[in-house]
C-alpha cells in the first residue's frame, strides 16, 4: 500500500508539472528576475563553538578562512551558471552583452565569488573569447558597500533588534522542538539557551558548512539531522518569513522587480536576466515576500528564486511564474502565488496580491531607524 501511495504521489507531481509545462508552452519570456545564494562556504567563526568539534575545525579552516566559497563551492557555482545558460540560453548571446544581463552582488566575497564563477559557465569563451592564451571572459558585476546597499543589505537596525530578540527570548512556537534541542544540547555539551530559534538554525547551518569542508559531526548529531533540519526551517522561517519584516528585508527588492517590469511592458529598453547573488535569507525573504507557496525551507546552497514576466502570446496579457531551484541540476519547481491559484499569476494581480509590501527608500529608513553611520558585518547572517 506504501508503494501504491509512493507511485500514486510521484505519478501526481509529474503531472502537475507536465501541465504547468504545457501552460507555459503559450507564453513567451519577457525577462527573469533571479536570486540566489552563494555556494559552499566555510563555517562562520561566529558560530563555531556550535561545533561538535570547535578546536579541530579551527585549524583545518586556518588555511582558508571562515565563511569563504570552497572549491566545491565553486564548482556548485558553477552549475549554477550552466542552469543560467541553459534556461535562458534563447536571452543570452554566446558573447556578453551589456544590454542583455543585469548582475548584483551583495559586499561579500563568497557571493561576488560565487556570480564571478557562474558567469564563466553563463559565458564560455570556447569561441567567443577575447584571448587564444586566456580561457576566461571577465564578466563584470555591480556591488555596494554594505552600509548603503538598501536593496539586498541587513543594515536595518530594526530588523537587526527583531532578529537579536530572538537569540535571546524564548519562542513558543519552537516549543514542539523541546526535544531535538535537548537531545542536541546534550551532544554538543552546550545548553542551546532557552530553545531559541537562532541558536538551532545557527547550529544547522554550522554542521553542514562544518561537513562540506570534510569535518563530519558525531553519529549521534548525523542520525538527528532530519529533526535538526524540521526545526532550523522552522526557526528561519520565524526569523526572515516574518509577515512584519518582510518590507525591511525585500521591500526595496520587491518594488524593483516592478520598476524593471514596468520598462518591460511598455517596451523599453532593459535587460532580460537579472541575477542578484546574496545569501539564504536574502533568497528566502524575497520568496516569502512574493507570496510564493509552499514554502521550501532554508535554501540550500547556490539555491534559487526567480519571478519570471512572461507575455500570454494569445492574449498580449503579462504573467508572474514564479520558480525554485534547491540546486543546480535538480528539477525546477514551479511554484503558485498565494491567492492565484496557480503557478502563472496575472502581473496586475501579483502587484495587487503584494503591493502592501512595497517601501521606497525614505521610508524603509524611517521603518529601519536607519544609521548611516552604524557599523555593519557583512559575516553576521550568512
């Protein structure tokens, strides 16, 4: 009968991805507005007393530093840029063009590193290239300092006091979790304060960062990681799905998509793929904020969201799709717009479905507290 269900499930998923395959085959790309997170990273050094093992993963992180893109990291980078390629390949020139691609980066290495790496996949010089001797196309990105990126930044001091407020208070809602913490708390021989949201995802994010670089937690850590995972999603999505703090987090995100969308459609000039490397939260928050369900969790890393604009060739009308990629090579998953009722959202319904969370930049500074002077950690969140 389980196996019955299994083939009754999987047959179902197929499907409804055949059909949402089929709506598509009517519509035409306008332009793909893309997230991502970086690739594999070291642990960072905030959080490494959450190891089982904070000595030893010390010194096998001194030779490259905490919270840097590793090798693997790279080369998911680089499957990331062949998914980038390969999905929008009709939008794309074999040669960079300016005209065609938009690319951001938040102030931080691993995510400037991580889009550098993808864009030599995105454009191969095999042919195209600029050099006989050099096998690389520089492909160049757009960065701001961290105290004055609004856009894709944690420099909002009221969200900082939201998310400090949880490391330090309990949380009735992680309440259900009681046991996993004890029962992590007792491995790792460290009271995880109050079974807060922050200490569990942290400690999540600290073992699998800790298990990429070769550093394998105990077999009783291992053999828990399914009910660590439950309840890190959990505490990310108390954290950065917060109803209240999705406009600090990707309001301005938010209102950009529509700003490009609005070029678009009245068919000016802009560039059809944009792609915007930053962190987990970044790709969560603007998910959440785009009303996309069902929610899929802490991204993994090099994850991805997109809000693809398709044009209805019938009809002439605009459409929202929103997409989800857990990692490069793994299926797309189509999501819905909460409130539409399917995975193509009608653009003006999508605006009206998520307007409310719309900021300019002058009143995400009054909602922020903003302080230009404050000092930010480009480490501190991912």
């Amino acid at each position: 009968m389980f196996f019955f269900n299994v083939l009754l499930t999987s047959f179902y998923l197929h499907a409804s991805i055949a059909n949402y395959l089929d709506g598509l085959n009517g519509t035409e790309l306008v332009l793909t507005f893309l997230v991502h997170r970086h690739g594999d990273r070291s642990p960072l050094q905030e959080y490494q007393y959450l190891s089982d093992k904070p000595e030893l993963l010390e010194k096998i992180v001194a030779p490259f530093g905490y919270g840097q893109l590793t090798d693997f990291g790279k080369r998911r980078a680089y499957e990331l840029g062949k998914f980038i390629r390969s999905r929008y390949n009709n939008y794309l020139s074999p040669k960079y063009n300016h005209s065609e691609i938009y690319i951001r980066s938040t102030d931080s290495t691993r995510t400037k590193m991580t889009v550098l790496v993808a864009m030599a996949a995105v454009y191969h010089p095999d042919g195209f290239g600029w050099s006989e001797d050099i096998n690389w196309v520089p492909v160049p990105y757009t960065t701001i300092p961290l105290r004055y990126d609004f856009l894709m930044g944690f420099n909002c001091p009221s969200f900082e006091k939201h998310f400090d407020n949880f490391a330090n208070t309990y949380v009735p809602e992680m309440a259900k979790y009681s046991d996993v913490l004890d029962r992590l708390s007792s491995a790792l021989k460290y009271d995880i304060i109050q079974r807060n949201p922050v200490k569990i995802f942290s400690t999540y994010d600290v073992i699998v960062s800790q298990t990429n670089i070769g550093l394998h937690p105990s077999p009783s850590i291992q053999k828990m990681m399914p009910d660590i995972k439950e309840a890190a999603d959990k505490a990310f999505d108390l954290l950065f799905g917060n109803d209240t703090m999705l406009p600090l987090q990707s309001g301005l995100l938010l209102r950009e998509f529509f700003e490009v969308t609005a070029l678009a459609t009245a068919g000016k000039s802009t560039q059809k793929v944009r792609i915007y490397s930053a962190h987990d939260n970044n790709v969560y928050a603007f998910a959440a904020i785009s009303k996309a369900i069902p929610r899929q969790g802490i991204p993994p890393y090099a994850a991805l969201f997109a809000l693809e604009l398709r044009r209805v060739m019938e009809t002439g009308n605009y459409v929202v799709l929103p997409i989800y990629v857990k990692s490069p090579g793994e299926q797309v998953q189509y999501l819905e717009i909460e409130g539409c009722g399917g995975p193509l959202c009608d653009l003006k319904k999508f605006y009206a479905i998520t307007s409310p969370y719309l900021l300019d930049v002058n009143e995400w500074k009054k909602r922020c507290n903003y302080d230009e002077n404050a000092t930010y950690d480009t480490q501190r969140y991912d």
